[in-house]
C-alpha cells in the first residue's frame, strides 16, 4: 500500500518546497498527491521508531522508509496536509452545500405558500382529530410528517 501510493508522490524536494511555500509552489502539488500523503502517512509512534532507530553498516531503507525518513523531520507535516487537503476540498464541499440550502429554502417556501397543501395539511389534522376525539389524541395542535406516508 505505502509504495503504491509514492508511485503517486512528488519527489521529497518539492514536497517540502510546495509545504513550507505553499503560495508560491503549491500547484507542484496536486489534490491527489496530497490525499495519498494524509492516507499513507504512519503514525507517529512509527514515525519516531523510523528515525530514532539508526540502520546498520550494511542496512538501506526500503523506498517506503527512505521517502517517510526524508520529510518526517518536518513535525507539522501531517497537520500542513491535512489544512492543504481542507482548503482544495473546501469550495468544491461549500458548493455543495449552497445547492442544497437553496433547494431546501425552496422547498420550504413552496410549502409555506402551497394553498393547496395547507389545505390538505389542515383537513388530516380535522380528519384525525374527529377519529381521535374521544382519547388523549383527540384535538391536536399538529402531526408528525410520517402520517402522510400512511394516508397517501
């Protein structure tokens, strides 16, 4: 997994350009990469196991190791991915919930000003209040919505 996504990655050089100059280099990096990066990035007790623990004469890290060991001594690397990955998704999150505030305010001001609607909300509650009228259900202010899944 770790190495499938770094074929994804930009080179350790340019991530730590595009990261601490976000303004100026920040489209050497793509929304993608930055995703992979929040989803592959270790833990941090890994994170510290990997640095902390110096390899032997005839050691090498793996390709995985050497990437993570190149930009980890950067602390605030996963928060600054984390805040970068927000702000690319943001406009696209904050779009979509404009479209459906407006459709929900549509909707609401469609069955504020429904004549007929209100009619037909008015003689369930008329309706239910007769059937009802001799319990504790009887003459009620209002209705759930769900009554109208049953009378439909």
């Amino acid at each position: 997994m770790l190495l499938i996504g770094l074929a994804q990655c930009p080179k350790p050089v340019i991530l730590r350009q595009a990261v601490t100059k976000y303004k100026e280099h920040g489209n050497k990096v793509s929304n993608s990469q930055i995703q992979t990066l929040v989803r592959i990035w270790p833990k941090e007790t890994n994170l510290h196991d990997l640095i902390d623990d110096p390899l032997g004469d005839d050691e090498e890290w793996e390709k995985g190791e050497a990437y993570m060991v190149q930009i980890a001594d950067m602390v605030t690397m996963p928060q600054r991915l984390k805040v970068w990955k927000f702000e690319e998704e943001w406009q696209e999150e904050k779009t979509i919930l404009e479209t459906f505030h407006v459709r929900i305010k549509a909707a609401y001001q469609q069955i504020e000003k429904n004549e007929v609607f209100l009619k037909m909300i008015s003689y369930t509650l008329a309706i239910g209040n007769v059937l009802n009228g001799g319990g504790p259900k009887g003459q009620a202010d209002g209705f759930e919505m769900a009554v109208f899944g049953k009378i439909a």
